[in-house]
C-alpha cells in the first residue's frame, strides 16, 4: 500500500456552503489542497467526499493520517 504524501502540518479550515459536496485529496500531491485535482491518477487513492450538512467552517485534514477522512482527528500532533 502507499502512503500518501503529507500536505500540511495543520488541518486546513474551509468555509463550506450547505448541501454542497466536496472532495478531499486522500493522496497528498493535489496542488488544490486540501481538495483533490487528479493527482492521485494512477495510484491506489482516491478523493473522499464530503457532503456539508450546513454551512460553516470544517477542518480537512492535511497531514493524510486522520481516522475521520476527510475531516483532521488531531493526527497531525501525533505523526
């Protein structure tokens, strides 16, 4: 299995509208982090989605390690 590339050393906030779906870079090479591009083309990744029930601010993880993909569960101080 790959692993995938660590984006960030934080979550990264977004501000997301109700009802809109989003789709996190699972592998870490997106230059549109934390939402995928295309990079994970050829790889054993693919984007997770993520339906926003409400409008607001969410953390997508950027480190790649969180157990709550695509949403950061605090990996980052851990790996």
């Amino acid at each position: 299995m790959e692993n995938a590339k660590r984006a960030s050393d934080t979550p990264i906030a977004v501000v997301v509208e109700a009802g809109k779906d989003y789709w996190w870079c699972a592998c870490g090479l997106s230059k549109n982090q934390p939402f995928c591009d295309g990079s994970h083309k050829g790889s054993s990744f693919t984007p997770v989605k993520h339906h926003a029930e409400s409008a607001g601010t969410v953390y997508f993880c950027g480190c790649k390690a969180t157990q709550k993909a695509p949403l950061c569960d605090g990996s980052h101080k851990r790996t």
